[in-house]
C-alpha cells in the first residue's frame, strides 16, 4: 500500500475516509487501493487471532 500512499500522497486511512464517503469518486486506482487495504485487514486479523491463541 506505500505505493499508492506515496503517489496519491495520503494515508490508507485518509483514502478511505474519502473513498466511503465518495469525496474521491469512483476511478479505478481507488477500487485497487480499497481491495488491497480490505485484503490487507483481514490478514492482519487472522494474524492477531493466531497470536491470540499463541497466549
């Protein structure tokens, strides 16, 4: 995701603030970078519960 943070110059968090709230429109590149961060929590997510149970 540091690819599009560095081109669009913002954070994931600040892309998709302005994405689910349609101030960013509906260009393709924004559909990409919402997939990867939805991909990218749900990984993290499994991760946790992994670890969880590793306590």
């Amino acid at each position: 995701m540091t690819a599009f943070e560095q081109q669009y110059r913002m954070s994931t968090a600040e892309f998709q603030q302005g994405f689910d709230s349609g101030k960013l429109g509906d260009a393709p590149q924004w559909f990409d970078w919402d997939g990867l961060a939805a991909i990218v929590a749900s990984l993290e997510a499994k991760l946790n519960a992994v670890d969880a149970g590793r306590e």
